[in-house]
C-alpha cells in the first residue's frame, strides 16, 4: 500500500483487519498498520471515562466510535515510528463548546515502543466538516510514561475560535482532575474536568489541574515545554498539555 506520508496532504491512511482462527478464540478482530518496522504496529482504543466507572483499559479498535477516533489520528503516525509496538488512542475528555458550537473530544495518542517509553501527541477533536477530518495536535511528549497505565493523570489546554470570531482557552483533564486552575494572560479557576474562558489573541497561560487526592497536577517544578501549533473549527491556535509521567 502506498505510504499517505509521501503525499503533501492525507486523506486515508491504510489499516488491515485481521481475525484470529476459530480455533484460538471465537470473533477476536483486531486492526495493524505498517509504519516502516519488521512487524506490523497494533492499534488500540479506549472510550471516555464513565461516570463512577473504572478507568477503562485500551480494547480493539473495532466498535463505530472506535474506527471514527482513528480516523482523525491516523495520518499522525508517520510521527510515531520510532521503533514503536503499538499505538492507543484515548479519549480522555468531551466538551460542550461556547456559544453552542457543538462539542469537542481531547485524545492522547500513545506510541509503545518495543524498548519500553513512549511518545504521545494530544489532540483536540473539534467539530469537522467530515468526521474523518484529521484533527490538529497540540502538544507531544517523547520518551514518557504519560497516556498509559502509569501515567493516567493529564490536563490539556488549546485556544480557539467560535464561529462568532470570539476566541477562548480550553482546557480539559482526565477522569481524575476536579478542577482547572490557569494563571498569565487569561486568569481563572473552575472546579470540574473542563474550563472555557475568553482569552485575548495570541494568548499565554499556564494551566494546572486539581485531582481527587487535592494534589496539583502537575506537580510543582519546572516542566519541559510541550507548546505546538494547533486549532480549533473555527481557527489556528495554540495549545499545551502537562502529560506528567512523574508517580
């Protein structure tokens, strides 16, 4: 199959569907993609939180919700082919946007390597035109624990535009996370799992989150800068994410 990270743009990226025998185990589908390695790479999902549930392990990404996740990931791979194993989108936030403009879903997409690290890159999955539109990444982290299972803590952060022109900061967190504290150009507090707030164009803001503990998250300290173009339906934006893979 043809490499879409050849082309200048993508629209589709190539996945096989397997089926294990019958005689290993009955209906067992699961999806592999090529990204350059001696092995085919494994792709994995795992749905939002429920409420009061679990956090939910990574499943085979075969169910509808599953399929249309990747769908806005996937032409993100070619920045995942570091030697990797296997590849999970989370969606580990929704969010009703402002002035009524739908709602949008914030996804890490975690990279396994077969040396043990992984790098992420964190999606914001505002409303499309298609709904298999690839979405924008607003941060990455490379060689960390974030987005697997022992790094289940993250608050991200992008601004973006409403049809209106109106900008705002959005911010959002895992299961976890109670509230969202932001300090600089924009200064607010809310308790819950996401935030909206006006923001000024060109906007600079440090967002940190509260857990079920009363820990911060991130802890505090200095952390590495993990700023990457991104944007929203309604425009360019910036965004950020503290994917911490501190215990």
């Amino acid at each position: 199959m043809p490499d879409p990270a050849i082309g200048r743009s993508c629209d589709a990226w190539p996945a096989l569907q397997l089926r294990s025998s019958s005689r290993i185990v009955e209906k067992h589908a699961f999806l592999v993609t090529d990204l350059g390695g001696l092995l085919p790479v494994h792709l994995t999902y795992t749905p939002l939180p429920g409420s009061g549930a679990p956090a939910r392990q990574p499943r085979e990404a075969m169910s509808p919700q599953a399929l249309t996740g990747w769908a806005r990931t996937a032409c993100q791979l070619p920045e995942l082919r570091r030697g990797t194993r296997s590849v999970n989108v989370w969606d580990f936030a929704e969010q009703d946007l402002p002035e009524d403009d739908g709602r949008a879903l914030w996804s890490c997409a975690r990279a396994t390597t077969w040396r043990g690290p992984g790098d992420v890159l964190l999606q914001f999955k505002a409303p499309a035109a298609r709904d298999t539109a690839s979405a924008p990444v607003i941060a990455r982290a490379r060689s960390t624990a974030a987005c697997g299972r022992f790094g289940q803590h993250i608050v991200a952060s992008t601004t973006w535009r409403a049809d209106s022109g109106r900008r705002y900061l959005l911010a959002a967190g895992s299961r976890e996370v109670t509230g969202i504290d932001v300090t600089g150009d924009v200064d607010v507090s809310e308790r819950g799992r996401t935030l909206a707030e006006p923001a000024p164009r060109d906007a600079h803001a440090r967002v940190r989150a509260r857990l079920s503990t009363g820990r911060p998250w991130p802890r505090p300290g200095p952390q590495p800068p993990r700023d990457s173009p991104g944007s929203g339906r309604g425009g360019p934006g910036g965004g950020s994410a503290a994917p911490s893979d501190r215990p």
